[in-house]
C-alpha cells in the first residue's frame, strides 16, 4: 500500500537502480488487499482501494502456492525465482528473506534500499 501511496518517486528509483524491472504481484497479495478494502477502517480501505487499481495498471499478477500465510506463499514464490527482489514494508518478512537470502526491497526515510 506504501507503493500506491508513493509511487511516483519509489517507481523511478527501483527501475533506475535495478533496470531493466518488470513489476508482478503475488495473488495473495491481491487477495489481501481485496480484504483490506472492504475494511471498516476509511483511510485502509481507501489505500487498499488505491492499491489495486495500480496493480492493475502497472503489474502482473502471479499465481503463489495456495497454502500458507500470505509470507510463507510470498517466501515459496521467490525462492523459485533468484531474480526476485521482494518489495516489502513488513520487518518480520524482511528478516524472514534476509535468513533465506533471499532479496529484499524496502523504503528508509523515503528511499528505496535493497536488502
């Protein structure tokens, strides 16, 4: 939802920085955030709502084993795919990849940082 919320800046670093970038997203994140949007929390629902829209847009979506936490499917996909970088917010899932060695994308003080 940060991606939504940000995109202008945060687009243009990661392809600058990882060029050439083809953007996909998870089917379970799109589950997730098609969830989100139906939450009665107004300013979540509306970025979840957001979200979506420039998923549609701009990436593909992938399918994910269908078992698991959104993490566990997240972690199983970018383990078949060593040109993955795996763009996240989410410290526990951070940790999770930096275990597996697995690459990681994340935003500090509003610049993206590859882990």
């Amino acid at each position: 939802m940060t991606l939504a919320e940000k995109s202008s800046h945060i687009i243009d670093d990661i392809i600058r920085i990882l060029d050439p970038v083809s953007f996909v997203v998870p089917d379970c994140v799109v589950e997730e955030l098609s969830r989100l949007s139906c939450s009665r929390h107004v300013k979540k629902s509306k970025l979840a709502l957001l979200s979506l829209k420039f998923v549609d847009e701009k990436m593909k979506v992938v399918e994910t084993p269908k078992t698991g936490s959104v993490d566990d499917r997240i972690i199983s996909y970018a383990r078949t795919k060593p040109d993955v970088w795996v763009a996240t917010m989410d410290g526990k899932l951070r940790e999770r990849l930096f275990r597996e060695k697995l690459k990681c994308i994340t935003l500090s003080n509003d610049k993206v940082v590859l882990c």
